[in-house]
C-alpha cells in the first residue's frame, strides 16, 4: 500500500453515505413509495440514490405542483427519520424506563471501531442493499423484499389505486380505494418496523477526521434538504456546520451531478473549490465533485469499487479510516495536508 501527500484549503463533505449511514431508512423510505404507486422498489431505489428529493418527487410524482412540493419534500424526507427511529422507539417501549443515548459520536455499529473488511457495505445500490444485522452478522433482508411479501395478500388487486398522476391514469373515483390501500402500506409498515433496526449511524472514520478540521475549514454539501440532512446528522453526534449546504437551498439552481452545491458551498466557505477536497460515495456526487474542480476522495461505503471507478475520482478508499489530515501554518495562510492511503 502506497501513500500519497497534499495540500488544500477546505473540505467538502457529501453527507449520507459519506458521514453517515442512513441507507437503510432511506431505501425504506423510497420502497414505500414505489410500493405506493405500483413500482418495483428495487428499481426506484437504484434510480433515486445520490439524487435530491424534490428531483424524483417531480419525475415520480409529477402530479405535485410547485407550491406543494416543499411540503412533499419535507414530508418525505420526515418519513426516512421515521423509519431510522422507529425500531429504537418500539424497543423503548417494550423496556419500561430505557432511555436512548442521542448526544456525542455514536457508538453503535458502524462507528469508528472495527476493522475494514467489516466496515463497508457490500454490493451497490443498482439492487436493494440489506444491511448487516450487528447482532449475528447476518444480511437483512432489504425493506423492499420484507414489506413486498407482507403486503401480497393486503393489497387490492386492482394496482390503479395506488395511480396518484396522470401518467398512471389517477382518478378521484379511486380516492377511497386509495386511503384503504394505504392504510394496509402503512399498517403493514409498522410491522415490518419492529423487526429491523434502520438507525442513522456514523460511518468508520467520520469522527477522527471532522475532529482534525479546524472550523471554518469544512462544509457539507447534501443531496438531502434540511429535514432530513439536519436530522440525520444530529442523530450520530454530528454537528451541522456553520455552511451546510441543502438540497432545498434557494441559491442552487441544480443539484448533483451539477456541481452547483460544491461550489455554493466552497463560496460560502470562502475558498476556490479547486483548492478543495471534496469526500464522496455516489456517482453523481463523485462526478459533482470532479466537474466543480475539487481534488474528490471517494469511500467505499455505498458502492463497490468497480461500480465508481469510473467516475472520475482522484482517489478511491474503503472508508476514511484511509485518509488522515493535518494542519500546516496559521490563521489565513493555513494549509490541510492530506495523506491518503491507496
């Protein structure tokens, strides 16, 4: 293993996958969705990841006006935090006077203990990921496949009551049928919630490297809007930063693959975003990263190697435990330097 040194002026953090790992509350999220409107939930969830809410709601719900979409995203994005709370707050409630632990760095699995091989997800999101099971180490089966077959029997047969836009030929006749179809997703929901634990957690080596950045030298740039981006961070510990960039910021007039939130972001921050670092997971955050300028770190940590080597990254590692940061000079005229580990 070979070792490489640079220099940069500010990092620019990706946030899901990159800092935390929410996949699983958000596959559910999108799975209920697809399920909702009669879409295979593997297809949805592979064509969503990466990408900003109010983009799929538009191209998935085409039937949202402009005004509403806000509230729609906001609403969805609720919904992901629901699915990463629910398995901790039905375990609460079955141990009268247990109390969850929601402040500092989480130490759950996935944090910064353990070794590499145990750390990264395996296979990509082109196909639904079932996440690791801490407690036997077995694969989960994905919220797609679990909540497909309860919903089998409780679905009616005629798919069209799910059909919410014109492209599924929708009408206020099936406005009953639909809210009788939906409260069976729901209950159905809630069920399969008992059993799996989608909680947010800290990806191996977010907290060391955060630690080692002086403030006012890093941002996040997220796909997700401040809902879900704000609440996914808080609940691993993490401090948003002063310039968190969301994906329902007013100043963007794209997200990614656009580069337009790194660049928000660097500006905000102060610096050139080719003087920049930029920490990625997805393709589209990858490429974002590459076509604002950045020198791009990619982490193995929602896609097999294979599956973002072409992308254009500068360097790709497992996680960030391959990645240390230290600081050169003082006040203005500071340096980052980097060693990446490849």
């Amino acid at each position: 293993m070979s070792s490489i040194i640079f220099h940069a002026d500010a990092v620019l953090f990706d946030m899901d996958g990159t800092l935390t790992d929410s996949i699983a509350a958000v596959e559910a999220a999108w799975g209920a969705v697809a399920i909702k409107l009669g879409l295979d939930p593997a297809e949805v969830i592979a064509a969503t990841h990466g990408k900003r809410a109010i983009d799929n709601l538009a191209f998935y719900r085409p039937e949202i006006k402009a005004h509403e979409m806000d509230a729609a995203v906001e609403a969805f994005e609720q919904s992901i935090l629901d699915f990463a709370d629910s398995f901790k707050k039905i375990k609460e409630r079955s141990v009268p006077g247990s109390e969850s632990n929601e402040s500092g760095f989480s130490d759950r699995p996935g944090s910064d203990s353990g070794d590499l091989s145990s750390s990264s997800r395996s296979g990509s999101l082109s196909t639904p990921s079932s996440p690791t099971d801490p407690s036997t180490g077995a694969r989960r089966p994905s919220f797609a496949t679990r909540l497909s077959d309860m919903l089998v029997s409780a679905l009616p047969e005629d798919s069209s009551v799910f059909d919410e836009s014109p492209k599924y030929n929708y009408t206020a006749n099936d406005a009953q049928k639909e809210r009788e179809a939906e409260a069976d997703v729901d209950a159905a929901r809630e069920t399969e919630a008992e059993a799996v634990d989608r909680s947010i957690r800290i990806l191996p080596g977010v907290k060391d490297m955060i630690e080692c950045i002086p403030d006012g030298r890093y941002a996040v740039a997220t796909s997700g809007a401040k809902t879900y981006a704000y609440g996914a961070m808080t609940r691993v510990g993490i401090t948003p930063p002063p310039v968190t960039i969301t994906a329902d910021d007013k100043r963007l007039k794209a997200g990614k693959p656009a580069p337009d939130p790194f660049l928000l972001a660097a500006s905000c921050l102060g610096f050139d975003a080719k003087r920049c670092v930029v920490f990625e997971d997805s393709p589209s955050g990858i490429r974002a990263g590459v076509a604002s300028g950045a020198t791009v770190i990619a982490v193995c940590t929602s896609h097999e190697r294979s599956k973002i080597e072409g992308c254009g990254a500068h360097f790709i590692v497992e996680d960030m435990r391959r990645v240390r940061c230290t600081t050169e000079g003082e006040g203005a005229g500071m340096k980052l330097v980097f060693t990446v580990e490849h």
